[in-house]
C-alpha cells in the first residue's frame, strides 16, 4: 500500500483545509519549530484509527480539533481525508471526523465503517496507527526499553499479522458464544425428553 494525499480540515493546527501529495519516492517536510510537522505525521496515524490521546500528545481525543488562538474561534470538528493506494492497486479513502460531544465517525470509500475495520484494513498492510514504520520523537529510547512482549508486537506489527490476532479473538469470542447457546439447546431438548 502508498499513500497518495493527506487532506486535513480543522486538526490541530491545521485549521484551514490543507492538502498534501506525497509523491513516490521520498518526501520530507521541512519547517521551524512549532509549524504543524508533527502534527502531520499525528494526522496520519489518527485517520488510520489511533485511539490513545497520548499518543497525540492531548489529554483527551476532542483534543486534536483546533483549539482557537487569540484571533480565531475554534472549530466544532476535526477531519483528515487518506488517499491511498492498495497492494491490489485498488483506491482506497478513508476518512476520519470527530465533532466536540460526538466522537469519531469513519468512512472507507464513501461507507460508514467501525474504528476497527479501518485498523483491520492498515493492520493487514503492515501499517497503521502503531506501525513501526512511524517514528516519532522518543520512540527508539521507547523500543530499546520494551518488554520482550511488547517488542513481540512490534515485530508483528511489521510483519502484518496483527490483524489475524485480531480476528483470532473475533473468532474465539463468537466460538464461546455458540457453546452457551448449544449447551442451553441441549439443557432445552433434555426438559422435553
Ligand atoms: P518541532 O519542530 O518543535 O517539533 P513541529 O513543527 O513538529 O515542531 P508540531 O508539534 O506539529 O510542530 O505543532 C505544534 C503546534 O501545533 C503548536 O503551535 C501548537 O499550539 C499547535 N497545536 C497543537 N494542537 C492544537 C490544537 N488542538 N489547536 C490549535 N493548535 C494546536
């Protein structure tokens, strides 16, 4: 999978309607202190389905919409717009909104999703919110002071298998489901007998 545009309206700094091409190859962005670079690369890991606000430096995911500054309001809704393109070559868009008071909401491809299908999707890519391909400040003191579990699931991040231990746990969940249900069946089908 590439990323292709990165469109931002109303996070954090962010709050014109900004729009970036990432070109192939390699790209790099450039500015003085405080312009909004990480917040960038905070945009991306948001719209693939980040759910910690600590990991976008906030206290609280409402956080991330643009807070005001003396000579502007602040805004109701935070949404970055990913363009990319997948291993089948096939668009994808997915888009990620929050309004103050009323969570997150996700579309991919102009559909309404959940918060974990849009991670299943970059999971599957061996991308995503935790991908170790996002490097942010801190992070390698963060990878040499990990736990062997920890750093266990960052090599699975990279690997792409993340999403199958996601499904493993679907499928167990619904597995324990259907053995109460049988289980009851039968306790049913013995006070008929
Ligand atoms: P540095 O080079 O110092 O790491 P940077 O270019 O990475 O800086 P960021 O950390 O991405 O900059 O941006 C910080 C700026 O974003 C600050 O000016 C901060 O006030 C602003 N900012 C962060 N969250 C919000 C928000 N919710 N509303 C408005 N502005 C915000």
């Amino acid at each position: 999978m590439y990323f292709r545009r990165l469109k931002l309206s109303g996070f954090k700094s962010f709050v014109e309607p900004a729009e970036l091409y990432i070109e192939p190859g390699l790209t790099g962005v450039v500015g003085p202190n405080g312009c909004g670079k990480s917040n960038l690369l905070e945009a991306l890991r948001w719209v693939m389905g980040e759910s910690s606000p600590k990991s976008m430096r906030g206290g609280g995911m409402e956080d991330v919409i643009f807070a005001g500054t003396a000579n502007r309001p602040p805004r109701a809704f935070a949404e970055v717009v990913l363009q990319a393109v997948t291993s089948d070559r096939e668009e994808l868009e997915v888009v990620r909104r929050i309004e103050r008071g009323a969570g997150s909401a996700y579309r991919v491809n102009g559909r309404d999703v959940r918060a974990k299908d849009v991670s299943l999707i970059f999971a599957d890519a061996a991308t995503g919110a935790h991908s170790p391909a996002l490097v942010s400040q801190g992070r390698i003191a963060a990878v040499i002071a990990a736990k062997p579990a920890e750093r266990r699931a960052m090599l699975e991040d990279a690997a792409g298998i993340s999403g199958l231990h996601v499904r493993r746990r679907d499928a167990e969940q619904k597995l324990r489901a259907t053995e109460a249900n049988l289980a009851r069946l039968e306790d049913i089908m013995a006070g008929l007998d």
